[in-house]
C-alpha cells in the first residue's frame, strides 16, 4: 500500500539526517566486535542499525519521491524561535564551566522564560529562581550529581550548611 502525501518543510533534509545517523550507527556497532559471531557483543546493536538504516533509506526514496516540499526549510523549520534557543544552549555551554551551573542555569532560565513567557520581570524571576531551586535541589542534594561550581563557592556554602545543623548546641 502505497500513500502519497504533501512533503513537509525540511523533511528531506530529516529523511537524509536520519539515513547518515543510522549509517553511523550501524558503523559503531560494527566496531564493538566486527560481524565474528551471531552471538557476538555487537551482534544485535548491528541488527537494530541495520533495520534502522534499511528503514530510514525506505523513507529517504519515499520521500524524495513524493516531489517538492511545502514551504522552505528556515521558514519551516529553522524559524527565528529556534535560532534564538540554539544561541541560548550554545550560550549555556560555553559559560558552564567558566561561571558554574548556578549562575549559567540561571541566566539561561531567565532570558528563556523572559523571552517565551510574556509576562512581568519579577513573575519570570520568581519562576526561574524557583526553578532553579528545584532543579538544584534534586540533582545536587538528592541525586548528588557533582556540577560545575564556577564562581559560586558552592562546596564552602553546603559545608557551612552542614556544620550549622550537625553542630551540637552548647551547653
């Protein structure tokens, strides 16, 4: 069965992205442990890849086959939204490590929610902050997952935090 439908914008481009992800993939699999054995480590990550790169050359001859795409590419798919967010993570992980999670996490929350969220300054500070608390609190404090401190002394702050509620009160 065979359906003919409207391409979309920029899904060429996905179809070919898709094709060369799987390629890669099916590579990487067969770099575990070549094709020694059906038994083999890299047996079946290499037949998922190659069932997903069969699958996504079907939808690359499909869709080339379909005709021409409805709208272009940017202003589809790569609208001005998107670039905005794209600079917001580059942004993000170009400061991560200089000034820390606290100060860079809470930049990008603000100028993210300041920018989709049109609501007053203080509003999309509160959020942020709260936000920014939340997520704090559960991958530092309860997961305990080590992130950048940057300029923040957060290690002398936690154990400031620490020593005040372990301490003993004095007699």
């Amino acid at each position: 069965m065979h359906t003919s439908h409207d391409k979309r914008a920029g899904e060429t481009v996905f179809a070919v992205l898709m094709l060369a992800l799987s390629l890669f993939l099916l590579w990487q699999a067969y770099e575990i442990s070549g094709f020694a054995a059906l038994s083999s480590p890299g047996a079946f990550p290499m037949a998922a890849a190659l069932v997903m790169s069969l699958a996504a050359a079907v939808n690359l001859a499909r869709t080339l086959a379909a005709g021409r795409e409805q709208g272009g590419f940017f202003a589809g798919i790569l609208t001005a939204r998107v670039v905005v967010f794209i600079l917001l993570i580059l942004g993000f992980a170009l400061l991560l490590e200089r000034a820390g999670f606290l100060i860079t996490a809470a930049l990008f929350l603000l100028a993210a929610m300041g920018y989709l969220w049109k609501r007053g300054p203080a509003r999309v500070a509160g959020v942020a902050l709260l936000s920014l608390i939340v997520v704090y609190v559960v991958f530092r404090l309860v997961f305990q997952v080590v992130l950048p401190e940057g300029v923040v002394p957060e290690q002398q702050i936690l154990s400031d935090i620490r020593a005040a509620f372990s301490a003993e009160a004095p007699e």
